[in-house]
C-alpha cells in the first residue's frame, strides 16, 4: 500500500512550482556548466566540472523526491474541515505557562515556514497537538526540555 503525503492545496502548488524551475531551468543550466566545463580539457582534476556534476545530481535527487511526493499528495483542504479538535491543517493558537500565545499551522513537511507560522505535523508540537481538543493542555518534550501548551483557539482558514 502507497502511504499518502498529506498537504495543504498551497504545499502542493509550491512543489509544483518548484518541480517547473528545476526541470525547465535549473537543469539546462547545469548540463550547459557540464558541457562548457568538458571543454577546458582534463576533467580529473576540472573543479568546475565536478562542482557541475554534484549540482546535477543534488537537482535530479530533488526532482525525484517532488516527483514521489506529488504522486502521493493527499490535499487537504482546511476550509472543508471543522470540529473542535486538531487535524492536519487546522491553525491552533496555543498559550504557555506565562500565558504568552503562539499560532501555528499544522501542515506537511514541505510546507513548513515556521516565521510565518506553519510548522510539520512531525515536529514535535505538531505531533503533540494532533488529535488533542480545544481547551487540552499538552507537553510537548523538546531537546531543551518539556514545555506545557494551553490550546486556546482551533480554526479551519
């Protein structure tokens, strides 16, 4: 069984976008580097050749990797969603011990942008928020120590 990538309509675009600029762009770029760094002779000690090289197979691993991921995208979109309770998605405000708040987005491990607040699923507050109701307090156990989270706020936007 294919496992699904979840991801907001917004990951998926992006990773769409990104797939365009590496396989229209990026990747002729490259093998015209290779081709212009073959004709300054001796490629066993051409630096240019092997940094061009490198870049080529850190693109064509990328594109493979965008490739997988959107052949198994699950979009979820937060607008269909609602409840009281955190889902992939949904945006949580959540409160410390000092009553200080934070909002995040859970969203997959593409999207995450944590200055504008997404953050994973699989971090560690991600993962500690899903599947918790509005009101819940939880831990959330980081290399810094256990902190404690309020969730004060759930919404589907």
């Amino acid at each position: 069984m294919v496992e699904k990538v979840p991801m907001t309509s917004g990951g998926h675009k992006s990773l769409e976008v990104e797939l365009k600029g590496l396989k229209h762009t990026d990747r002729p770029a490259v093998i015209k580097a290779i081709e212009e760094a073959r004709a300054h002779g001796d490629l066993s000690e051409n630096a240019e050749y092997h940094a061009a090289k490198e870049q080529q197979g850190m693109i064509e691993g990328r594109i493979q990797i965008i490739e997988d991921r959107l052949s198994r995208a699950e979009i979820i979109d937060p607008a269909e969603l609602s409840g009281t309770k955190v889902v992939f998605a949904s945006t949580v405000t959540i409160a410390d011990e000092d009553d200080k708040e934070f909002t995040y987005q859970i969203v997959g491990v593409d999207e995450v942008d944590v200055a504008s607040g997404k953050i994973s699923f699989s971090s560690p507050i991600g993962h500690a928020l899903i599947g918790r109701n509005l009101g819940d307090e939880v831990e959330v156990k980081t290399p810094g120590g256990d902190t404690y989270y309020e969730i004060v706020k759930i919404e589907f936007i």
